[in-house]
C-alpha cells in the first residue's frame, strides 16, 4: 500500500494534467483519495468508509454519497458480490447491474478486472452507465473460472448477450444522461452528431442514412421518437416496434454511440440541450425544413444532408408484409 503522503502526490498529479483517476481503495480513508475520478469499493469497504451499514440499494448509495463527498470524487461504483453493483454519480441518479446467476469458481482478480475494465470503457467514451454493464459483464467472466483469470472482449460480449440485455432501457439515455455524456465527448475534442426519426422497421436506407451521419463525427447520437409520437405522424397502426425493441435494435448498429427519445412530435428540445456540433436529414429535406437546424449552426456546428438509397422505406415495407 502506498503512504498517504505518496498518494496524495501521485492523485494531485494525475489532476493537474487533467488524467482520469480510477481508485480502488485500500483505506477506509477515502479523503487520501480526494479529486479521483471513480472509486470502486466493495460492500464491506463502502460500508468501513462510510462508517454505516451498506447493505440494501438506499443504505448503498447513502453511503456512497457521503464518502463521496468526502474524496470529491465524480462517481462510487460499489461491487456487491451477488448483488451486482451499483453506479452512484456525483451529478445525477444512483443505477445498479444485477449479476447473473452463476457457478462461482474463483473471485480472485475480480475487482482488478472491475476498475481496468470501467477505466477502459469510460477512456474509450463510452456512457457511465453503459461502461459499468460492461465491467459488470467482465467480472462475471472471470468469477467463473478457476484461479486469477483474465477475460476477452469475445467473452464479454457473449456474457453481455447471456445478460440477454437484462434493462432495455439501458439502450436508451435519458436527456439528463445524453447531455453529461455529450459534454464528456466534447471534453475529448470529438465531433459529436445528432439524427432522428421512428427507425420502427430497420431497412438498409436507415443502415445507410446512419452510416453516413456517423461518418461525419467521432460520435452518433439517435433520437427515437417515443410510441405516442409516431402514433401521431404515422398512425394508429403505428410504432410495429415499441419504443424498447427500435432502441435495442438501433443501438447494437456500429455506427451509433447512444440513443435517447422525445415524446414531442420533434427533437427540437433535444437538440437545443445537446447542441450537437453536425445534424444530419436525409436529402429529402430541404435546409429550411431541418427542425434545429438554425440552433446548431448559430452555436458553430453544420448540416448535413444524407444522400437516402431509394426503394426503402417502412411505409413500403409494410405493405409489402400486408401483400399490398
């Protein structure tokens, strides 16, 4: 274990160069931590830490806000054990991963694997929430093999599809959610864009209007409009899909990085909330007609106006299930 003094030396350099800090405390001490970015106690540790009883969801994350508070630190992911986790930010709502039901074999390593695996992800950009799953998913990995093991992204990912993606609406960001991570993006210096629509029956003119957007930023938000919402444009008969299954759909596409919803009959809220820096229609608009275009621009971004792949379209696509 480091002295307190070495730490505290090591942490005020790390923030000096604005270099993410990712802790696994080994002191119920939680201030030598003070400026880290994420600290993953386990339930015993929190519980030390915060010198209360950390056992149900409410007495986790009052614990966790209060040594959180304590270390100024941005986020407590605590691990508990057959509980799962549970995510607790210092600017928005407490979430919790279940753990799957499993043979346990060895939980040797399973925190290292916890805090490499949360530390990667949010390096790579990916949402809090989204990279806790994953970590999630990796330890579950790894307690199920005998002795200190390791887990690959292949693993992962079939972990992850075992899940069966147990929350679906941990496809779909909430605005709140949206905007601290398109803040996180931008802090990174990545180009951030913003498409929408119903996306009910995926087709290749959606997979291609997507791939486009993407390929005019660093990161692709979508944003669905709500059942209500294309009940409204579209019909009565309309969404085929509800809201959960177009997001879980859209959300596993390469080309898209998160995903939220609007029950407007437009995104113009979202869009003046995340002022993306490139918006992206299909060319069937005219500039004119681009709900937030003007918003994004005045704030410096651009428009962009897809080439669509023609014969597609849901409308059709129904009608020709419907054998019309």
């Amino acid at each position: 274990m480091c002295e307190p003094l070495v730490v505290r030396h090591l942490m005020e350099g790390a923030r000096n160069r604005g270099v993410p800090v990712f802790v696994d405390p080994k002191s119920s001490d939680f201030s030598r931590y003070h400026g880290a970015t994420c600290i993953t106690p386990n339930a015993r540790e929190l519980a030390a830490a915060a010198g209360a009883i950390a056992g149900d969801d409410a007495e986790v994350e009052a614990a966790a806000r209060l040594v959180m508070a304590q270390a100024g630190a941005k986020a407590i992911l605590a691990t508990r054990s057959e509980k799962g986790m549970m995510l607790v930010p210092r600017d928005g709502q407490a979430v919790g991963a279940p753990a799957r039901a499993r043979e346990v074999f060895d939980v040797s390593g399973a925190g290292d694997t916890v805090i490499a695996t949360m530390a990667l992800a949010v390096a790579s950009g990916m949402p809090w929430e989204q990279a806790m799953r994953v970590a999630n998913a990796a330890a579950g990995v790894v307690v199920g093999k005998l002795g200190t093991a390791t887990a690959d992204i292949a693993e992962v990912l079939g972990e992850l599809r075992a899940q069966d993606m147990s929350s679906p609406v941990g496809h779909l960001l909430s605005l709140e959610q949206a905007a601290r991570q398109v803040m996180r993006w931008k802090e990174q210096g990545l180009t951030v864009g913003f498409t929408n629509g119903c996306f009910d029956i995926l087709h290749p003119g959606h997979v291609s209007l997507l791939a486009a957007a993407r390929a005019e930023c660093d990161r692709l938000i979508v944003a669905l409009n709500d059942d209500a919402s294309v009940r409204r444009l579209k019909g009565e008969t309309r969404p085929i899909n509800a809201l959960t299954d177009r997001a879980i759909v859209i959300a596993a596409l390469r080309s898209v990085d998160a995903v939220v919803s609007f029950s407007e009959d437009t995104p113009l809220e979202i869009i003046r909330t995340l002022i993306p820096d490139v918006l992206v229609k299909g060319a069937d608009y005219t500039p004119e007609q681009v709900v937030g275009a003007s918003d994004v621009i005045a704030a410096g971004g651009r428009l962009v106006l897809a080439d669509l792949r023609a014969g597609h379209s849901t409308t059709a696509t129904v009608r020709r299930i419907a054998g019309d």
